[in-house]
C-alpha cells in the first residue's frame, strides 16, 4: 500500500536558533499535502549558519582564524619559545664571560697619607715633622688558563650555548606542530558540529513524522521508540562535538600563547587533504633525515661535549697552576718627589686535586656517570624517535586508504537514501529503512572528515618526526 507522505511544516522555528528546540523537543509540523521524505527540513538544514550557532552555544563571542595566522601568533607568542629563547640568550653571555676570562686581570690601588708632629729618627726626635706620602700601584695579572682550566671551560659553555640553541629551535617546530594540529583538530570538530546537528534535525523530523504515522495507523510504536532513540543518540553526538570544539580551542589558544579563554574559529567549512611527505620515502629514508636535522638530538650531543668538556675542566685541578704579575708603582712625598718603581714576577701554584686528590677523583668520576647517562639518553631518543616515525608513516598510509574507503562509503550511504526514500515514498519500503541509511550517511561523513583529519595530522607528524618542519612548508601547501 503506498504510503502518502505529509509535508511537515515547522511552526514558530528560527532556523538559526535552534538549540532549546533541538535539545528539549522533536520538531512541530502540521499536515498540509503529500510530499517526498527527503523534502522535510531542507530549508532548515540549508539554512543553518554553524558560526553563529556555536557562538550561541559556547556563549563566546568568536575569532574567525586561519592556520597560517596561528602558526604566526604561535611563533611569537609561545611561552615555551619564549622561554627557551632567555635560556639561550643566558647561555650566550655565559659562554662570553667565559671568554673574558682570557684577558689579563687589571687592579689598581693609591693612598695619601699625611705625618705631622714628631718623630724618632736614629736616635734622634725629630721635631715639627709634617710630610705627605703617595702611592700609586697599578698590577695587571694573568692567570695564563689556569693550568688550561679557562680554556675547557669556554669550550664548555660554547657546547651548551649550542645546546639551547638547539634547544629552541626544536621548540619552534614543536609549536608548528602542535599549532597544526590543534588547528586541524579544532576544525574537524566544527564540521561535526555541522554534520551532527543537520543530523539532529533530521532525526527529530522522522520522530515527528512517525509519532503522527503512529496516529494515523501508517506506522507502528517500533518506528517511534526507535526515532526516539535515534534523536537522543543524536543529541549526545552533537553535545560532544561542541565540547571536543571547546576544547581544541583551549589547546589551540595556549599553544598560540594567547588567553586560553578567547573562543577562536576555524574559517574553512570544509578540509582537504594536505600532501606533505614523498610516499615514495621508506622508514630509513626517513629516519636518516631525523637522524641529520632533529634539533633535539643536536642538542644532546652537545650536552655530551658540554659534560667532557666539565670533566677536562675537573682534571685540571690536579695541574700547576702559573701566573704572571706585573706592578707599576709611583711612590713618593709631596715636598720631594714621586718616582717609579717597576715589578715583575712569575708564580707557581700547584694543589694535588681537591682534599688530597680525593675530591677531585670523585667528580671526574660522577662527571664520567652522567655522560654515560646522556649517551644513553641519545640511544634512547633515537630508538623513540625511530619508532613514532614507524607509527606515523604506517598511520599515515593506513589514514590515506581509510579515507579513499571512506569517501566510496559515503556515496554508497547519498545512494542508500535515494533508493530508501524512493521504496519509501512508493509504498515499498518503511520507515526504519530511511532511518537506518539516513544514520549510516552521518556515520560515513563523519569518518570521511576525521580520516583526512587524520591524514593530515600524520602527514605534519612525520615532518616533525623528521626534522623538517617549518611554518613555510605547511603555509605553501595549505590550500583552504
């Protein structure tokens, strides 16, 4: 028997405020005249503005960005690049006070002193005496390394002036990172906000339209406990974007260094897959690359020739120390004269190591303990860093079929519902049908974005993983 649809009208709707009606009851309609399933609700779904619903939600006035411009703020607002950047910039100095040390040491001391009275002279008391004595010395001074301990010393602090530099610069495509995929992460659950609330107003019209089939004796108390379910499982999917989208915005804003309270929105309503990496690249092609330009791992090896290089500085303690003084003086009295006089003398210093050589032999002995740790440390990282770019590249190649897959899915599902509208709209099929294909089309959709999403964020990771991400490369290829 062919089952004449009712148009449904829905009464006293604001299209773009709909969240009170969509959280709290199914959509009214009343019937006017027979029409086709997939006519109910299209102009409400045409017209759904997402941003201002959003906003409606969060209770935010919103920032419309691009990813671009993140990654810009990100690089000049970052705490963590900022950070590293004082720790540099510290190291920097320290390693050029360490240079000073080379330079001689300047000192320079003078008195005046003034004798009246009387004074005993060989015997003889000497009376109304009164004189001004002067002295003016000037030494300069010259460690001459202290036994080389300056100059490993300086080789040091250049090892891990290296190091934060290093340091910061991983920083840096750390917040590219990061940035990117917060990013991404924020503009996949936007689009599931749009997806999951056409998603909600069509569940809610089918509960209408099956309440009133119920009714009229067309349909069953089945359809209606099952649109009913439909429409609260619709419901929690939508809640759960909204939150997912507030919380990609918290991570996006504190990665960007901005307050983590602005409500930030993501201009694109769609995305496209980002094509970052060569296919053609195998595992060891890649992990010869991290191998070469990972900052972090330059930064441990100079953190290793920093250690040596305080080890070398220890082992000094055990050689002569000599040194070098010159002194210029110009002594005199005021009713006589002031004349100079000239010293120049060479010292040797020697100390067997600290507390009897003890003390010196434990530190060099500690200091040899942490450089093993920090090979180790190296081993580790390259072991670590091997086995995330096995997982991104699998990842990556696995998100890259998942989403081809996932794209044939979802014109399978557009299909099912034509065909389901079409038995339904002939007398040929139920309601459940469409209910069923209608939910398999949101569940396609759903997984076609998040597996791009996905791709996309495998694609950056294995930038990062390699070494070779920057702002540069992921501003040229993205295409919003």
């Amino acid at each position: 028997m062919r089952i004449v649809c009712l148009i449904l009208i829905f009464l006293l709707l604001n299209p773009l405020v709909l969240s009170k009606e969509l959280y709290d009851n199914p959509i009214e309609f009343q019937p006017t005249d027979s029409c086709k399933l997939n006519e109910f609700c299209t102009k409400y779904i045409d017209d759904i503005d997402i941003e201002k619903y959003i906003k409606q939600e969060i209770k935010n006035d919103y920032i419309v960005v691009s990813l671009d411009q993140c990654i810009d703020t990100a690089l000049k607002n970052n705490f963590d690049i900022r950070i590293q950047e004082h720790e540099y910039l510290s190291s920097k100095y320290e390693y050029q006070n360490a240079l000073s040390k080379f330079l001689p040491i300047l000192n320079t001391t003078s008195y005046i002193t003034d004798y009246s009275g009387q004074i005993l002279v060989g015997g003889v008391l000497r009376d109304t005496f009164h004189e001004t004595a002067v002295s003016v010395n000037i030494t300069g001074q010259h460690l001459l390394t202290e036994g080389g301990k300056q100059i490993f010393e300086a080789k040091a602090r250049k090892y891990l002036q290296r190091a934060k530099k290093h340091d910061w610069n991983f920083n840096r495509s750390q917040t590219v990172y990061y940035t990117t995929r917060y990013y991404y992460e924020m503009l996949l659950a936007k689009i599931n906000i749009e997806i999951y609330l056409r998603n909600l107003i069509e569940r809610n019209a089918q509960l209408a339209l099956a309440q009133k089939l119920e009714k009229s004796g067309f349909g069953t108390k089945f359809d209606v406990i099952r649109s009913k379910n439909e429409s609260a499982q619709a419901k929690v999917s939508l809640l759960s974007s909204l939150n997912d989208f507030r919380l990609s915005q918290a991570r996006l804003a504190n990665v960007m260094g901005i307050e983590v309270g602005v409500a930030l929105m993501p201009f694109e309503d769609d995305i496209q897959p980002l094509f970052l990496v060569d296919e053609n690249l195998t595992v060891d092609d890649l992990f010869k690359l991290a191998i070469q330009n990972r900052e972090d791992l330059e930064s441990i090896r100079d953190t290793i020739g920093y250690q040596k290089e305080i080890k070398n500085v220890y082992i000094t303690e055990f050689i002569p120390k000599p040194m070098i003084e010159y002194q210029q003086q110009f002594q005199g009295t005021i009713n006589h004269s002031i004349r100079p006089n000239y010293v120049l003398a060479a010292y040797m210093s020697w100390q067997p190591g600290e507390n009897l050589g003890i003390g010196t032999i434990t530190k060099i002995k500690a200091q040899k303990e942490k450089i093993k740790a920090t090979n180790l440390q190296l081993q580790n990282q390259l072991r670590n860093i091997e086995q995330t770019i096995v997982e991104a590249h699998s990842t990556s190649a696995f998100n890259k079929k998942e989403m081809e897959i996932n794209k044939k899915r979802m014109d399978y599902s557009k299909e099912s519902i034509k065909l389901a509208m079409l038995r339904f709209n002939n007398g040929k099929g139920i309601l459940l049908d469409v209910i069923q294909a209608q939910g398999e089309m949101t569940k396609a959709r759903v997984a076609y974005v998040s597996s791009i999403i996905k791709y996309n964020i495998s694609q950056t990771q294995l930038l990062f993983d390699t070494g070779t991400i920057n702002e540069e490369i992921i501003v040229k290829n993205y295409n919003p």
